[in-house]
C-alpha cells in the first residue's frame, strides 16, 4: 500500500498506482472505484461484494457480512449457549437474545420484548444451598428455580443486602424451600419477589416451607405488601425464639396453607419465647420540623409495673419511598439501616416522653417509628412489650448547595454560552437558576504601560485561559570544570535563549511594579459586596434584565482599572444552560450561577459558583470610524486627528501611522497615553512638499484595518532673520550650563565614591543595632585560624562576596588531623564596605550550633585575603540539587526525583534550622531554596547569613536605609513597614 494516498481520495484507500479505491473499500484495493476489488470491506460483505447495508432477506452476522436466513439456522450455538440455534433480531443473526427479549419458543428463531424482568430460569441440581454470599452469587438474576432451596447461614457481614442483590428475584420455587441455623438472618425480605412455593417436592414428606432452629429471626415477609402461595405441602415452625407465632399464623392465611397444619407442625411454645410478641400500638403526640432537625413526643407508655419500663429506642432512616419495613436490610451480625437513638424516661411520670433528632439532611422524606424496652413477663411466658407504626416525616427545605461544573464558552463577538450541572445538595424542589455577568476592568498596566516603547509587554490573552508560566531559571552550574577536560568555559547563547532572557526581565519588572503599587499605593476604599445578600435579595428587587446593552462603559473611554461595572442578571427555568448577549467584543466576563428551590422567597438562592469568559473578537470593531483629518498650526509639523473605535475588541493599545511622500513610507507610533493628550498625533520634521498618510489601531485582540489615505501638504520655510539672533544669545548660555553641570557631576561622583568606602548605609548584626564603630568590627578570637593550616583544593562556585573553594584544614575539629571544608573568599577589588559584611556573617554564624544549620569551623582575618572557614556542603544549595533531579536535566546524576517522604524530612529539617534561629532571636530575612545546603548525606541546612539580625532587644527589626532585599518573597509588612520578625521569616 501506498504509505499517503493523493489528496483527491480524501478519506479513501488507492491502490499501488495511487488510484482512488470504491468508498466501501478499506486498508487497499486491486483495481480503482470498484467494490468487488476491494482488499477489506468498510461495512458489510456479500457474495464477493462490499456494501454499506445487507441487501433484503440477508442479516448482518459478526459485524462485517451478510447471511441468508437458512446460513443462520444452520450456525453451530455456542457451548455456554442453552439453546440449539442463533436468533434473528433487527436484522441481525445473534445467538442469544438482546437484553429485555426472549425467544417465542425453545426452538423459535425470532425474539419478543418481555413484560417486565425476562425469565431466568436456574437448575443446580435438586436441591440449592446457601451457606454464604458466595454461594448466593450462584443465583444472581435467577427468576424460577427448578429444585429445592435450603439455606443455611450462620455469620457473614452485610447478609441482608447481599443475599437481596443476588436472590432478590426469585419469584417461583418449584420444591421446597429450608430454612434452618441461620442465625444471621433477621427477617427473609431478601426474597422480596418470591411468590409461589409449588411443592413439587417436600422435605420429610410433606413439608414445603420448613424453618427449624433460627436464633434471630423475627420477620417472615411485610404481609402487607406481600403475597405468597404455597401449592402444595404444610409449613413447619421450630425452636425459632424471636419469631412470634402470631407472625406464623398470617403467613397461614396469606399463602393458603391454613387448615393443612397440625399443632406440632406450629407450637407456640418454641416460637416467640423472646420476642415482644403482645405489643401495645405507641402513638405520636407531636412533631416539629426543621431543616435538619426532627422534634418528636409520643404517649407515655405504662405497663402493669412500670419499674419494667427502662428506656425507648428511636429508630430512623432515609425512605425516599413510603414501603419501608421494620427490618429492611438488618442482619444478626450487625449490619442494620437504621440509625438507633437511646431516649431515657422523662424525670416527671406525668410528661410525655420525646426527643429532638439532629444532624439530618434538609428537605429529606424520613421512616421514624419507636420502640419500648422492657421486662415485663406474661402468663404464657412471652414478653409484653410496646411501639409504634412507622411514620414518614420530611424536614424543611434549606438553601441549596452552589451549581456545579460551571463552563462558558463564547459563539461570537457579543454573546457568550454558559452551561452547568445542578446542585448536589437541592434541599428542596429545583425551581429555578439565576445568572449575574459583570463585565470585568482591564488589568492595570494595560493602562499604564506605553506599547510604543522597545520593552514592550505580552499581552495576556485570556479568551485562551490564564496560564502562569514557571520561573525559567536553569541550575547555577561552576564556572569552570577542572580535571582532565581543562578549564570550560560557557556556551554562547542563542537567540531564543536571550529573547526569553528579555521577556523574563520585562516579567519581573512589571511583577515588582505591580507589587509596589498594591502595597505602597493608596487604594480608594471598595465597598465589599455581600454575595448572600445578593443572592437572596428579594425577586420583586431583582433586576432581570437580560440585555442591558445601554449601561456598558467602553473601556477605551476611561482610564480607571479599578472601574466597577454593574452586574446584570436573567432567570432560568428548568434547565442548565443559557445565552448571554449583548456583550462586549474580546471582553473579560464574571458569570455567578445561583440555585434556588421552592422556598427561594424565604430562605433566599446559594451561593455562586462563577466562571470567567472573554467573548470573541469582532471583525472590524477596531476600524477607525469616519476620516482622518489634518492641521498645520507650525512649520513642519502636521497634526493628525482621527476619532477612536466605538466598541473595541477590549482595549486599544495604540496606533500606527504610515506616512511619506512619493512613494516611500515611514511608520510612526502613537502610544495610547499620547492619543488622549493630542486626540490623535504629532508629525514633526516634514520636508516641505506633499504627503499621504493612513492610520491603524492597535487592541487586545490584534490589528484593525487601515484607514483611506488621506493627502495633506507641508510649505517651505520662510526666511527669518531672528533666528540667527537668538542662536547668538542661547549658544553661549547653552555651554555656560553645561559646564556647571558637569561640574556638579563630578562633585557628586567623587562623594559617592568616598561614602561606598567608609560603608555608608551597611546593614550589621549586633546586640546593639543603634551603634557601631568600624574600628570594632571584627577583633580575633579563640574562632581564629592560622593560615598555614588550610589548604585550598578546587573552586565551588561565586559566592555572595567572592569565589568559595573546597580546601582542607587542620585541626579546626575535635579529634579530627584533617577535615574537608568550604572556604569563602572576598574578591580583591571588594569596597570596605563588603569586607565588613562578610565578616559581620562570620560574626553571626559564631552564636550558631544547630546540627540543621552550617556550622562555622573558623576564621583567618590576618592578612590577606580573609578567609572564613565552614563545614562543606557536598551537594550544594537546595535549589540547584533540586533542579538537578530533573530526568530532562544534561547534568541529572542518576538520581531518581525526591519522595513525598523525603520532601517532608527536607521541610522538617529546614523548619528546624530555623525555629533554632528564632528560639535564639535571630531573624534570617533571606530564607529561600538558594540559602539551603545539602550535605553528603542528604541532610538539608540553613545558610547564608549576610543579611540575618539579632533581634533579642524588640523581637522585631525595622529596616531603614536602602539596603538590598529579596523583594519577590518578601512578607507584605515587611515590604510596606520594614518589619523583620520571625512571622516574615515563616512567610
């Protein structure tokens, strides 16, 4: 086959030439357009032929050919088949019939639609014995069960709802059904479609329902709501204590076997011992509702010697239907689907009992009835007892839960298609939906920023979804790389490298700016908004107007970001989608969904669930409407004037002029802030002579088109002698004040220079933050080196003062001649003003001895250069390790990404180091990934000290001065008040 067919076959197979094959061919074909050459069939194959459908008096057989009725018949059933031949049905031979039809006969070839469950009909054997679940599994859909059933369970979890989803539509027995030792089972609802017991065949002779020996059951069926026939046979009752015989003897009447028993066959003196068989019928009082809340009273019940009384049982459940029963999925080994509520007696005998049901669920239908417990004993030895009927209570209806799932979506440049799902919590009847859209402000700096300007920034998109984009930064690699190879040095960067080197900047800078302006910017004072107030405010205050097209507010017309434009609202019945137009073109839109139910008038809607969807752009909306016209008010400079688009796509960003004359075009700029100043733009430095010209706009969503090009003519210069006047008198004055500038330049360089040598403006830990001398920044101590004790092996790395080497030293340890270290330097062209920096780091790692922060071994302040000496970090800082994790990463050491497990050790660790640092009232102020080491073990430490403060006096630190801070993760009071406490670091 040809691996691409041509174009003009579209979806259709060619052959070897590249000729178009028959449409019903696939995969290839052996000669063009011809359905008998085809290679495979793309539907159906008959008699050497590839057809879309059977033709008449054939059948679709296995999915892909035809079949003549005789073919079919004559199709071999398969094994797990009870039939001998295949159907035919909807055209099809098949083997079975499909779900919901039966064959007309056990020899029939055709099917007929069942009235009701088709009938399945089981045979294992004479007799079926269910001693488990398992077992049960056995006769899962079975409707007629030719033999006899036992059962006999003892324990299992969940008995009652299990054996219902396996045995639950059994209708016909055609032997007997045993029950005997089930001491799991309470009542035998399962068997909920049971209806006839033929007796074709009877256990010891004449028994066709035998229930011997079941220590728990209590229920046969609900004879209210069930029917049994037994058609031949007796019944036979034994040794079962919670079964009252009074339940035995309306089993008599309904399945018609009254009259057939003997008093052996049923006696009342095994059956019933211990069951509240005589019960007095107990009658509610009163009932209050609530949301969530059930309030219940019910007449006190006296026995003869009310000592016997002890307590009443609450028993409740969820019945969305009115067919609940006493013992609906109860078994004897735990399993019950009533919650159980314990009521003691009322203190006064005189008071009715009663109790308040909490925690249920709002506009919910619940099954409630009441139990005594007792002890009181009759004559015949059966316990007298009492309780209630079932009684059916719904709770009120609350406030909805919020819709779920919203999605919008727009279909064009004014409308916009809005779906979702209701709620999961409805609390009432669903009546309605309400939809609120509310046109959202322009971001900020789209205002502010000038478009025309080389540091342009992207536009942010949002018809396509916000994304937020990771810091891109590669892992800090060495320098150089030593060893065999030789000195590395870096590659050079391609040009994509540096233009996302650029955009990250431009990122960052328009990220700070926007810091600083919401913290440090006054912000008008918003009124919030209350969304329950809003949603439930009355309807006969809403407004629904569903188009509202008159109160928008071109965007291009105001300057204000911070604008609030009004929410418009519609109502929605009875579905779960709807169409908001009239909008804006390329215009952000917040969407709030309300669910409210019948009682919305009351209790008011939900809360929203919203969305955000910017509607499409609009063909031509960015066209600048009428003519541009032009001025000349001085020599050589034209004023052009157009008017703005009506409607936008969003917002103009700015315009484009393309001027000249014969021929040759210049392309001018106007910034939106400009276009406000002039009403259109300025061209300057014209050459006399005709000109043509012509304007686009510039929105969010892209480019307009240009206008029609309009002429317009600039005139000679006149000759003016005042001109040469006025440059003799400016031209002289001119240099006298660039002179002094100069001057003043150089007076204000040469005092920079000496105040970044004396350290002006240094920030340095001490106890005393308010004073320091430079003589008394560092004096030797027992923390003192000699320099002839360390040894430097290899670069690390730059550090924040100078370049860090890996080296060796001796006797800085305990009980160790040699250890290997990290060594920082200072550079040699380092101002004062660093050097004491570097030793004030020094100086504060001193106070440190923390096994989760680095340890400082030692320091060589005498001579030159200074070195501090520390424990190595094998492994580098966290950021770098982590970053080198990466399975993409060129310098990956083969290490798998770390575990959730060990992300929570490096976090405790790092959280240890640095409760360590508060316990000692130190401040870090610089806590990021980067000022983590790892050691060679793995363990994760606090580094880099250089800007970390004693705070022992104030437990807090205000920052003055100007001073370099990590401004991207600083804490918000800490970049508005200077404020460093352990909360910032925690930040």
């Amino acid at each position: 086959c040809p691996a691409v067919c041509p174009s003009s076959c579209g979806k259709r197979a060619c052959t070897d030439q590249n000729e178009c094959c028959h449409p019903e061919c696939l995969g290839s074909c052996t000669a063009p357009d011809n359905n008998t050459a085809c290679v495979a069939c793309r539907n159906y194959y008959y008699e050497g032929v590839c057809l879309p459908t059977c033709p008449p008096n054939t059948y679709k057989f296995e999915g892909w050919r035809c079949v003549t009725r005789e073919f079919c018949s004559k199709v071999p059933a398969t094994d797990a088949s009870e039939y001998e031949k295949f159907v035919i049905h909807n055209d099809e031979c098949m083997a079975e019939c499909p779900s919901g039809f039966i064959r007309n006969g056990s020899q029939s070839m055709f099917c007929s639609p069942c009235e009701g469950p088709c009938p399945k009909i089981c045979e294992d054997g004479k007799t079926k014995t269910i001693d488990s679940v398992t077992s049960a599994q056995m006769l899962q859909g079975c409707t007629i069960l030719k033999g006899n059933l036992l059962i006999n369970i003892r324990r299992g979890n969940n008995i009652a709802s299990e054996l219902e989803n396996f045995m639950g539509l059994i209708e016909t027995v055609t032997g007997y059904v045993k029950i005997r030792h089930s001491h799991a089972l309470v009542s035998l609802s399962f068997l909920k479609n049971l209806r006839y017991i033929l007796g074709e065949e009877q256990v010891d002779g004449n028994y066709s329902f035998y229930v011997l020996d079941n220590h728990n059951l209590q229920q046969l069926w609900d004879w209210n709501h069930h029917n049994l026939t037994i058609s031949e046979g007796k019944m036979y009752f034994a040794f079962n204590p919670k079964l009252c015989v009074s339940e035995i003897y309306r089993m008599e009447e309904v399945s018609g076997t009254k009259g057939r028993q003997s008093k052996g066959d049923i006696n009342p003196r095994n059956n019933g011992e211990r069951a509240s068989c005589e019960s007095k019928i107990l009658h509610f009082v009163s009932n209050t509702t609530l949301k969530n809340r059930i309030k219940l009273t019910w007449e006190r019940y006296r026995p003869p010697d009310y000592r016997d009384l002890i307590s009443f049982t609450v028993y409740y459940k969820e019945a969305p239907f009115k067919n609940v029963t006493e013992y609906d999925g109860q078994d004897a080994c735990g399993s019950n689907s009533w919650n159980m509520v314990d009521v003691d007696l009322p203190p006064n005998k005189e008071n009715n009992p009663g109790i308040l049901l909490q925690g249920l669920k709002p506009w919910t239908q619940y099954a409630i009835y009441v139990k005594a417990v007792t002890l009181t004993m009759m004559e015949n030895h059966h316990i007298h007892g009492a309780k209630s009927e079932i009684i059916y209570i719904r709770t009120n209806a609350a406030v909805p839960s919020i819709p779920l799932d919203v999605i919008s979506a727009s279909n064009s440049s004014s409308q916009l298609i809005v779906k979702w799902n209701p709620p999961s919590l409805p609390n009432g009847n669903l009546s309605y939906y309400i939809v609120r859209w509310q046109q959202q402000p322009q971001d900020s700096y789209l205002y502010r920023h000038n478009y025309c300007s080389k540091d342009k920034v992207p536009i942010r998109r949002y018809a396509d979804g916000t994304i937020d984009t990771e810091e891109a930064t590669e892992p800090t690699k060495p320098e150089g790389c030593g060893g065999e190879k030789g000195p590395c040095c870096a590659c050079p960067k391609t040009e994509a490298e540096k233009q996302a080197e650029k955009e990250e900047a431009e990122y960052r800078k328009v990220f700070e700016n926007f810091l600083h302006n919401s913290i440090f910017v006054p912000r008008p004072d918003r009124k919030r908004r209350d969304v329950f107030r809003i949603a439930n405010a009355t309807l006969a205050t809403r407004n629904r107007n569903a188009t509202g097209s008159d109160h928008f507010t071109n965007a291009s017309d105001t300057e204000e970001s911070e604008v609030e434009y009004p929410f418009f609202e519609t109502k929605v019945d009875g579905k779960e989608r709807t169409v908001i137009s009239h909008l804006q073109p390329f215009t952000l839109y917040r969407i709030d969904i309300h669910s409210c139910n019948h009682e919305a008038d009351t209790l008011g809607c939900s809360a929203s669930n919203f969305v955000f969807a910017r509607t499409m752009p609009s063909e031509g909306a960015d066209n600048i409407p009428g003519t541009v016209s032009w001025e000349a008010k001085e020599e050589n400079t034209v004023y052009l004037k157009w008017l703005e688009p009506a409607n936008p796509n969003g917002l103009i960003l700015m315009y484009e002029i393309k001027y000249g004359q014969h021929g040759e075009e210049k392309r001018e700029c106007v910034s939106r802030q400009e276009y406000k100043k002039l009403g259109g733009a300025k061209l300057t430095h014209l050459n006399p002579g005709n000109y043509s010209a012509r304007v686009q706009a510039t929105s969010l969503a892209g480019n307009g088109s240009w206008t029609e090009p309009i002429s317009f003519y600039v005139q000679p210069k006149s000759a003016n002698y005042g001109n040469f006047l006025h440059l003799v008198i400016v031209l002289p004055i001119a240099l006298l004040l660039i002179l002094g500038g100069l001057l003043i330049m150089l007076y204000v360089f040469n005092k920079k220079r000496n105040s970044d040598r004396l350290g002006n403006g240094v920030l340095y830990a001490s106890v005393n933050p308010e004073y320091f001398s430079a003589s008394d920044v560092y004096v030797p101590d027992e923390w003192e080196v000699p320099r002839e004790k360390i040894t430097m092996c290899r670069e690390l790395g730059q550090g924040s003062f100078g370049m860090v080497y890996e080296g060796i030293a001796k006797g800085v340890v305990k009980d160790e001649p040699e250890t290997r270290v990290a060594i920082k330097t200072v550079n040699e062209s380092a101002s004062m003003r660093e050097r004491i920096e570097f030793l004030n780091e020094a100086s504060v790692m001193k106070e440190f001895n923390c096994h989760h922060v680095v340890r400082l071994l030692g320091v060589v302040s005498q001579g030159q250069p200074t070195l501090v000496i520390m424990e190595l970090m094998t492994r580098g800082d966290l950021k770098s390790y982590l970053r080198s994790l990466r399975p993409d990463t060129e310098n990956n050491p083969g290490q798998a990404p770390p575990t959730l497990k060990k992300m929570i050790q490096m976090a405790g660790e790092i959280a240890d180091g640095m409760a360590y640092l508060n316990a000692n009232k130190f401040v870090h102020r610089d806590l990021a990934a980067r000022n983590c080491m790892v050691a060679e073990d793995f363990t994760v430490k606090i580094g880099d000290f250089g800007m970390t403060r004693d705070i022992y006096e104030t437990d807090y630190y205000r920052k003055g001065g100007k001073g370099l801070l990590p401004v991207r993760w600083m804490s918000p009071e800490s970049l508005k008040d200077g404020v460093f406490t352990t909360h910032s670091d925690v930040w």
